[in-house]
C-alpha cells in the first residue's frame, strides 16, 4: 500500500557539504553534529520523539515566537477535532477560534495579551452573547493557548498572562442573562406528543421516564440494555463523564421498558430511534389515509439523489428540531405574527428534551430525596444535581404553617 503524505518518519542525513548529520522536519533542517557520532543520533531522536508527541503536526513557521494567532488557531483546531469527540465543544471551538482569527489574524500569538483578550470577549457582548456562554467562549480560548505553550510553540508567560482576565461577573457586565432550565409541565409535554412522529415521542417518553440525557437517547442501542432483571440497566458507550473514567448507567423501569420494548427488535448494534425508520412511517401512515387508490407511479415518489438523506440516529440537535416543530403546531400564534414578534411567540412556547431532565430529576427529589435523584442523574457531587431538581416549596410552607 503506497504511503500518504506524513505517514513517513524523517531520516537521519548526511549533510555532504559540512559532514555534519541533518534530519529535515516541517521543512526546516536540523543539524545534529557530526555525522554517525552518538550526539547526533540522541539529538535525532529527540527531535523525532518530540515531532511523534506533537501529533506530527507540521508547524509553518520557523521559529514559535513569529507564530501567528491564525496558525495557532490552525494548529489547535486539527488537534482538538482529533482529541474532543462531542460536537458540542467542538462548536464552541470553533466560534471561539473564528472571533479571534477575525481580528488578531495577522498578530503574533505572543503579542496577543490580556488587553486583547478583552477586546474580543467585548465583541461577545456586543453581540448579544449571554454572560456565561461570553466566559466559555473565552475559556476555550485560554485552553488554545495553554495547549500552544504545552506544545513549545509560544512562551509560557503568554498564556499565564491570559489566566490574569477574570470571568465576567453577574450585575459587573452588560452581557444579558439567561433564565435557568426550568423542568416542563407534564401536561405542556401531551400537547405536544400528538404532534410529533411516532419515533420522536417515544423518544420524549423514555427520555421523562429515565431522566436521561438527549444525547444518551439518541444513542441507545439493543446491545446496550441488559435485561436479565425486572429494572433494565443502560450503560451508553460514550457519555459526558466517560473521559473521567466515571461509569454511567441508566436504570429503566416498567414505563419506559413499555416504549422501548417495540425498539429492541434489531440487531444489537443497530440504533433503537433512528430518523430514517421515522421517515419510512410517516410516508406510510400518509399512504394509509390516502382517500384515492395509490397508482403504480406513485408507489416510490422520492428524489434519486436527495440533498438531505434521513440518518441512521437522531443526535441532540435534529431531535431538538423535531420537538421545536412539534411545538409550533401544537401552540400556533393566536394571530398572525412575523419577524421578532414571531421569534418571541416561538421562544415562549417552545421547550427543549434537556427540560424533561429537569422534570424528572424534580419529581425524584420530591419523592425521594436528593440523594436518589443525583444517582439517577448519573451526577457525581449533589451540588450538580440541585441544577437540575427545583426546590419543594410546599415543604417550606408546610413548615411556616406549623411555626409561623
């Protein structure tokens, strides 16, 4: 099989003009010393070690301290698409990257300070950006540049000098903020359901029944379920934790053992919701209710070559869209709105499958404790599980009652 373009390690030369041993790396010469003496081959092997480490990544400039912030983007982006997985971070990467390569492109990576640091996380605010989403933002890009120092490619001193910038502050900052999560009424979620594809609701009652996350949903497979007791355990493949070396398991009981079970029957690596088998339902549930005979021509009406295909699983954002489409039909405008009027109506009736999270961790806590409901969140300290329960009120009342 014929080498790709990196694949190869470079060799260890002689330089015939000096006699001296050289190894060529990124297209810069190294000269190792005299050539075939043991100092040139430790120093060889330590610049072939150090290029293996850094991913053999080919670094465009010559020297690190005329690295620009482009190339440092570059070179962090080719490392984090290899390294992060969840798409997610990746995003948050990526509009990081973008904001500073716009305005500090050109610049040294060592001549980008605090100052300018600043600047871009102002341009966050500007545009609209929330307050914690403008101190992520800024956070990945503080990780890009400890990573940059890591790799000997810009000074140490450049990224502690960014550590010095503090994160912005609530009531200290013009950048808005955001409502928390709140869990969503039960009776909101069956509005809803009847709008939905079959697969998709399904989706929404196993996901209130487990207090699993969207993305675990999305990803469950048969060989993923061990049914051997009354209580079934899911263990996903990849979770948010997994990179802490944390197990996760989700219990499903009885209620969400009834949606599931119709799923279960596939193969073990096949996934259980899949868009594509939603797709093929719906058509037929439209050729069902046809009111006239189906002709030979219409028997398979779609494109040869669609631009979009349905996919084999659903990830977080298509099912979020399938909720959000949901919702529009099942709370359309009193009147007829547009523009930011109908953005608003939207955003106001719209609810998103993180909510049934909450609802579940919320219920779970009333009923039987924090305690329970940070095991069946999968959380490893109580203080991430109060995010997601609310606080029973009525306790509080109840105990005023008697008191007050």
């Amino acid at each position: 099989m014929p080498r790709t373009a990196g694949e190869s390690t470079p060799k260890y030369r002689k330089h015939k003009a000096t006699a001296q041993a050289v190894v060529t790396i990124s297209g810069r010469d190294h000269y190792l010393g005299p050539y075939g003496s043991k100092a040139s081959r430790v120093e060889y092997d330590r610049l072939i070690g150090e290029w293996l480490a850094a991913g053999r990544r080919a670094v465009a400039v010559s020297d690190s301290n005329d690295l620009t912030v482009t190339e440092l983007c570059k070179a962090y982006k080719a490392y984090a698409e290899a390294y992060y997985v969840r798409g997610g971070r990746l995003y948050n990467i990526a509009t990081a990257m973008r904001a500073i390569r716009l305005r500090y492109g050109h610049t040294r990576a060592t001549e980008f300070g605090p100052l300018a640091l600043k600047a871009v996380r102002q341009t966050f605010v500007d545009d609209g950006k929330a307050r914690k989403y403008c101190n992520s933002l800024i956070q990945e890009i503080r990780r890009a540049f400890k990573w940059a120092a890591s790799e000997q490619l810009i000074p140490m001193g450049t990224w502690q000098s960014l550590t010095t910038v503090a994160g912005l502050r609530v009531g200290h900052t013009a950048a808005r903020e955001t409502e928390p999560i709140k869990p969503i009424d039960d009776s909101i979620v069956e509005a809803t359901l009847p709008h939905m594809p079959a697969v998709v609701a399904d989706m929404v009652r196993f996901q209130r029944a487990t207090g699993a996350r969207p993305a675990e949903v999305c990803a469950i497979r048969p060989g993923d379920v061990d049914r051997s007791g009354d209580v079934w355990a899911y263990r996903p493949r990849s979770h948010k934790t997994k990179h802490h070396g944390r197990d996760r398991v989700i219990f499903v009981g009885p209620k969400a053992q009834e949606v599931l079970r119709p799923y279960l029957l596939r193969s073990a690596d096949a996934f259980c919701f899949s868009p594509a088998e939603s797709e093929r339902a719906r058509k037929a549930v439209l050729r069902s209710n046809r009111k006239t005979p189906v002709q030979p021509s219409q028997l398979d009406r779609s494109k040869k070559r669609p631009k979009r295909k349905p996919g084999a699983v659903y990830n977080r954002l298509s099912y979020l869209t399938a909720i959000h489409r949901a919702c529009d039909k099942a709370f359309p405008p009193t009147e007829k709105l547009e523009g930011d009027e109908l953005k608003q109506w939207r955003s106001a009736h719209r609810w998103s499958p993180n909510r049934l999270r909450h609802t579940a961790a919320t219920e779970i806590r009333k009923r039987f404790g924090l305690e329970s409901a940070q095991m069946v969140l999968g959380h490893s300290k109580p203080n991430t599980t109060l995010i997601y329960a609310e606080r029973d009120l009525q306790k509080a009342a109840a105990v005023i009652r008697e008191v007050g």
